[in-house]
C-alpha cells in the first residue's frame, strides 16, 4: 500500500507502507531525482535523471521492490547519502 503525503513546490513525498524493501519515496521534478529510504538498512540514496512517468509507475506498481529492482535499480547515476542510524 502506498500512503501520498503530498507535494511541496515540485517535490513529492510518498510513504511506503507495507513493503519490506522501501520505505519512503521522495521525487524532486525540478531536478529529475528520486530520493529513497530502504526499510531494512535505513539508508537513504539518491538517484539522479528518473523521468517523472517512472516515478508515477513506481508508485504505481503493485510491488515497489520489484518495481525498483527492475527500473531504477542499475539504471541511474546513484550515492548513498547516509543511513538513518548514521544520522542520528
């Protein structure tokens, strides 16, 4: 299940709720990057250049791990930003 929290100035944020691979999506379509916290790790990465019709079939998949592995994952210049534990 996916919960939208909203959009602030091209900015969408998107709570993962019930997939054991992600856990919140955030896309900035001013810059054409996905930002995403892994539930297991907690690590957060970023993924430069995702189209915005991507981003919407990602939300809009039936499985967002499956999704990821699939279109984004190794398809898009990433960095680890840091991990939640690691920020704190």
């Amino acid at each position: 299940m996916h919960e939208q929290d909203g959009a602030l100035g091209g900015v969408r944020i998107v709570n993962i709720i019930g997939s054991q691979v992600v856990d919140h999506l955030e896309y900035n379509q001013d810059m054409t990057r996905l930002t995403i916290r892994f539930a297991k790790s907690n690590a957060v990465w970023q993924y430069d250049n995702v189209p915005l019709d991507l981003f919407g079939e990602l939300v809009g998949s039936e499985s967002i791990g499956s999704a990821f592995n699939s279109m984004i994952r190794n398809q898009f210049q990433s960095s680890k930003l840091y991990s939640v534990s690691e920020a704190v």
